[in-house]
C-alpha cells in the first residue's frame, strides 16, 4: 500500500479534532496524577512493592517519547521544552489511538 497525497489528506479529514485534542491532554496529565501517586506511595528510590512499580511503569509509558527526549538532552533540559515533550507525549498516544479508530472503522461497510 502506497501513502499519497489524497489519502494522507482523506485521513486528516477523518480525524475526530476533539478526541484527539482531550487525549493529547489527558494522557500527559494522567502521567503527572501517577508520578504524583507514586511519590506519596514510595518512601525511597526504587519502588518497592508491586503497586509502586506498576504506577511508575504506567506512567512513564504515558510519557514515553519525553522520556526519550530527556535521555537524549539530559537532565538540564530547559523547562520549555521539557513540557512541549510532556505534551508531544499526548499528541502521540493521541494520533495513535485515533489511528486505531480509524483503521477499525474502514474495516465498516
């Protein structure tokens, strides 16, 4: 299958703005609510029970692209752009989950 012009546009105007928009949000501020979580659950570093580690694991999945940014920049990346990749985060599960709902309705008569 070869992507054009037509179809990468078609996909565009098939897109639901608004889920995308509410994804893209949540899902950096659901990482936020767990790190949060998991630093009242942990009383060190490492977790240590099986709840701590699933919360931090979930939440850094949520953020997975920042992650990757942050390993890349280091630790003294400038907050702009350390948020800008909290929020490229959501926009990626986002386009992601919407192109799961798509390829899910094609298959539709």
């Amino acid at each position: 299958m070869q992507i054009t012009r037509t179809s990468t546009i078609e996909t565009w105007h098939r897109l639901n703005h608004l889920r995308v928009g509410v994804i893209a949000l949540l899902c950096p501020t659901a990482a936020l609510v767990l790190f949060a979580v998991a630093g009242v659950l942990t009383d060190g570093d490492p977790p240590r029970t099986a709840v701590e580690w699933f919360v931090s694991i979930l939440g850094t999945v949520l953020v997975l692209p920042a992650v990757g940014v942050a390993r890349v920049l280091g630790p003294d990346t400038h907050e702009v752009l350390f948020w800008l990749s909290w929020w490229l985060s959501g926009l990626f599960w986002a386009i992601l989950i919407e192109a799961f709902v798509i390829a899910k309705n094609a298959r539709r008569p």
